[in-house]
C-alpha cells in the first residue's frame, strides 16, 4: 500500500450497508466498516471450499514461501497498519502496542513458514511400518477479538494457511477495519478466495461455528462465548482451538527484589492497558515485602503517560469500548466500598472524550473480592497479601480459569517449584505474558484447550493420518 490513505479506501466499502467506527480516544470517526451478512459468509467460504484444493497440493515449501512474501507485505505496510490499529483499537503506536503489534504480524507469519512438520515414523521394526502425517482440514473458520485484533487474526491464519487449509476470518465488530486491512495486505500474495474476512454480526460468528463446511474453528475471547462455540459445533464434530477468559495469578516470593521486578510486574499487568487476556490480573506478594513492591510498583505505574495513541509519547491508551470501561469502573468501585486502598487512580475524569480510565493499583483486599475473582480486562491491579506459599497457591489455583500465571523471585529452582503447583497453561518465571511463536500456548480448566504457536501448533491445524505399511 502506498499511503494510509490508500489503505483505509481498499476496506472501504462502494456499495452495501456500512457502520462507522468510531476512534475510543477521540469519539471521531475512523472509517466505514463492511456490515457483511450470512449470505456474504456462504459466499465466502465457497470460495474458500473452491480455493482450497490448489492450496493444499502446493505443498509445505510453495505455501511457506507464499507466507514469507505476504510477512514482507505486512512490514512494507507497517505504519499504515499501525496507525489504522491505533485508531481504531486504541492502543498507542509506541511500547508493546500498535507497532509491536504490526510486528508480531510478520514475525509470526515468518515462524509459521519456518517452523517444521515432517512426517513422523512411529514404528519400524522391520516387519511393521507406521508414518504419522498431517492432511489439510479443508476450510477453516477464525472468531477473533478485539484487543490484538492484527496478531490474534495472525496466530489463527498463518498456521492454519501454512497446513494447506483456507481460512474464513470473523473479526470483532468493534475492530473490523484492522482485520480487513491486514487481510488485503496479505492478499497481495496468496491465490483468491482462499483468505476472505466477513465483517458482520452475531450471526455470521454463530453461522460460521456451526457450518458444515467448516472443518475447524479457531476462536479467542470469552468462556461464555466459547461454550457457545462448543455447542455450534456439535452436530458436525468440528475440530476446535479455543484460547477463552483468562484472570492470571502473580506470585511474588519473599526473596524477590520489589525495585528490581516493579517494571516487569507493571507490563505483565498494564500491557494494552490491561486488555490481555493473558496479563497479570491478580497480584500476590509475601507480607514481608507487601508495601514496598506495592511503593516501588506505584512509582512505576505513576510515570507512564496515558492518552491518544497517536501521540508518540503514549504507552497506555484508552479502553476500546465503553461497554469495557464501565465493567472496569464498576469493580473498581466496588474494592473502594469494600475498604481496599487505592494506591494510585480509580479517579477517572469526566466530561472528556474518549474511554480512558487512569492506571489503578488497589492494595489490601480480600481475595473474594470481584475485582480479584472476576477478570477486569482493563487497568487496575489488585494486590492481594499472603503469608505462606501454600496459601499463594491455594487463593492462585481456586479460580475456575487457568490462562498463565507467574513466580517471581531470584531463585530459579524454588519458582519452578512454585510453578509446577499452579494450574494455568503457561506459567512464567520473573515476567508474564511473553509470548513466543516457537513456544506452545494454551489454557487450562476454563480457560479453554488446544495449543496454538510451534511445531504442535502447526499439527493442531491439521488432520492427522497414519499410513501403516
């Protein structure tokens, strides 16, 4: 693409029913998002089902080196991209935000391509022969959410391309026109039809759960909605990768350094302003370190600038969407009934444009607490004490999710210990949230099942066939 300019009139549409989408910093206009229908979605997977086939025969090597060219596509368009993301999602073009994001994009496209999935001899004892491959699916339909809107459309295609399936995208209705510009960017390198973004309703997304010609759904967001997904799918067993609620436990341990980890502690927490479904939501710290890792994370929490993403001097922006700002400030309200003590924010201001709710740190609160049992998904970080590292783990673990957690402390062998005993997909070890595309990525209890990213990624967008003989 030549210009932002350029871009946005790519995804804009000349003729159909449209929906502005309003800038959550500003209230401004951004552009005109496609308000596509079920009769769009069949149309698309057609094509997809008809584009399928020739994909599928190129083989790894034609169909990586297609990915590689489309990541060199995104980065050719990285500012572009960047900037429609932050105004449209909100998030700030500098720290770990739109440009961080627009990255992610390609190096995971990259990794897709180069990751290996070679045919895996199982038995050959000379008299039996058993070779595990993996077949395309077919058709595969991705439901992504409106926080990562680019890099989680990205973990859902580009393995899902790279194992010869075509792919339907159903992006948020709050962050279409990112998911459509990054789809026309890759377009530019792959055959047609075989990646198609249907930007409307609920019911395209309960459609696309339930169609027949879709082999696999591939779905980030809520539980709920994900058992909603579960229930589509049944009647044709379709195959499933769901990365649902997550509300992430922190354990700090009585040797850790406050000063030393503050800065990590803020980011596993604050990262898109808290709208990550992996972030740290829940914060545990031994008594004997309790005020001074809460002073030393305030101090922190307090520097970073808050505002318009377009202002290159912003890391956190707004929420993306009122309905996520009032959850927000609900449970915020709700610790400051209770008797828990604002460290620092719950004061948002009124009367100004756009979602923003300032950075808040919440200290000395019960672990029933709703804002520590239910997930905020936004800005505000309880602290909760404990005294032994039975109890951390107990009021870690009693949650029905199990996205990630961590363990902080200069001891490497005692938090691995710690690790081992909670339940979450992913737990991190003096940082949270760090994802890798060579790493598997998954959730535990309700967080939902399937792993995305590396080797088992790539084989769980495929169909595993042996050939025995």
């Amino acid at each position: 693409m030549e210009s932002y300019d350029a871009l946005l009139a790519s995804i804009t549409p000349i003729t159909g029913e449209t929906r502005t989408i309003l800038d959550p910093a500003t209230g401004t206009p951004v552009g005109e998002a496609p308000v596509h229908t079920v009769e769009d979605l069949e149309r698309a997977i057609g094509a997809a089902a008809a584009a399928q086939p020739a994909w599928g025969a190129l083989g790894h090597d034609a169909r990586s080196a297609a990915l590689l060219k489309a990541a060199d596509a995104v980065e050719r368009s990285a500012e572009e991209l960047a900037r429609l993301l932050s105004r449209e999602q909100g998030k700030p073009l500098n720290g770990p935000n739109a440009r961080f994001e627009v990255g992610a994009c390609a190096a995971w496209l990259r990794a897709a391509a180069n990751t290996p999935v070679d045919p895996e001899t199982v038995v050959d004892d000379g008299e039996t022969r058993a070779v595990l491959h993996y077949r395309p699916i077919g058709v595969v339909g991705a439901i992504g959410p409106w926080n990562w809107p680019m890099m989680i459309t990205i973990w859902q295609i580009a393995p899902a391309l790279r194992m010869g399936n075509a792919v339907v995208v159903k992006p948020s209705e709050y962050t279409p026109l990112s998911v459509l510009a990054l789809a026309a960017v890759i377009n530019e390198e792959l055959p047609e039809g075989l990646l198609s973004v249907v930007s409307g309703g609920r019911d395209v997304g309960a459609r696309l759960a339930e169609h027949p010609a879709i082999g696999k759904v591939m779905f980030t967001g809520s539980t709920a909605t994900g058992k909603a997904i579960i229930r589509s799918s049944a009647d044709t067993v379709k195959r499933l990768t769901l990365e649902l609620g997550g509300n992430d436990a922190g354990i700090v341990l009585p040797d850790a350094d406050p000063k030393a980890i503050a800065e990590g502690l803020f980011w596993g927490a604050f990262i898109n302003t808290g709208q990550t479904c992996a972030a740290l939501k829940r914060l545990y710290v031994h008594d004997s370190l309790y005020e001074a890792v809460c002073s030393e994370l305030a101090a922190v929490a307090a520097a970073m600038p808050m505002g318009d993403g377009l202002d290159e001097n912003n890391v956190l922006g707004p929420l993306q969407n009122r309905a996520q700002y009032d959850i927000v400030a609900k449970l915020v309200e709700a610790a400051r009934d209770s008797g828990a003590r604002i460290l620092l924010g719950g004061n948002p201001e009124t009367g100004q444009p756009g979602y923003f709710y300032p950075t808040t740190l919440v200290a000395d609160i019960d672990n029933d607490n709703p804002l520590v049992a239910e997930e905020q998904f936004g800005p505000a970080l309880p602290i909760i004490r404990y005294s032994t590292v039975d109890e951390a783990v107990a009021m870690a673990n009693a949650l029905d999710v199990g996205l990630g957690a961590s363990v902080w402390s200069p001891d490497l062998e005692a938090a691995r210990g710690v690790a081992a005993r909670l339940e979450a997909g992913t737990v991190w070890i003096n940082k949270h949230g760090a994802v890798d595309p060579r790493i598997p990525f998954g959730g535990a209890k309700q967080s939902g099942y399937g792993l995305e990213f590396g080797t088992e990624g790539l084989k769980a967008l495929g169909v595993p066939q042996v050939i025995n003989g």
